[in-house]
C-alpha cells in the first residue's frame, strides 16, 4: 500500500494506491490522525487505485469519518471503481460516507490546494 499526503492550512488530501486491508489499515489511520489539526475544515480520501477493501480497510474508513466528526472537518471520497467500490455498497457506505462525483475531483483539488497537489509518502 503506497500512502500519499498533501495538506495545507485548512485541507488533507491522503491518496492511497493498492489494497486496503488489515496489513496497512493501522498506518493508514496513523496517517490521518497525526496530520489532523483544529483547523483541519475537509479531508479527501483518494481512493481510486484501490483495488480491494477487506473488513479493516471499512474500519479505517469509518475511524476516518468519526477523526473528522470529532473535528469539524468533512470527509470526502474520492471512490475508488470496480470490485472495491462493490464492496462500499454492499456493506451500505455509499450510504453513509460522502464520495465526490470523478468530475468534481480535478475542481476540488483545485479549489483546496491551488492547482494539481504535490503529493508526498
């Protein structure tokens, strides 16, 4: 699992490529808790090279919308497509969690970060 982040003031952006499972779920929220802050307003999840979600990878989605709850911040996703995104609404997450249309991406990452973010592992 390759882990990405872009953050500014206001803004976290966390990409997130391969399979999201037990192996890289405790990493993964480590990731966006650390970088978190008060004034942390919207955080993106990236998930569109994400091939697989198992029952860890729910829980890290789910502890990711209760981090940003507990903040004030919003959590968007970026869905990922194919048997991983199956899995989202099998389980009802396209339900519960907020997932940006593909052609609201490019604009969204605009809007928060200026331009084309610049991220890093």
């Amino acid at each position: 699992m390759q882990i990405s982040i872009e953050e500014n003031r206001s803004s976290l952006l966390v990409a997130l490529e391969g399979d999201l499972t037990s192996d890289h779920s405790d990493n993964i929220h480590q990731a966006i808790r650390k970088r978190l802050t008060k004034s942390t307003r919207i955080v993106c999840l990236d998930l569109r090279r994400v091939a697989m979600i198992d029952s860890a990878g729910l829980s890290v989605l789910l502890g990711a919308k209760i981090m940003c709850g507990s903040g004030n911040a919003r959590l968007r996703l970026f869905a990922p497509s194919g048997t991983a995104f199956e899995t989202l609404e099998a389980v009802g997450f396209d339900k519960i969690l907020n997932f940006v249309d593909a052609e609201e991406i490019e604009p969204l990452l605009r809007n928060l970060f200026g331009g084309e973010p610049s991220l890093s592992s």
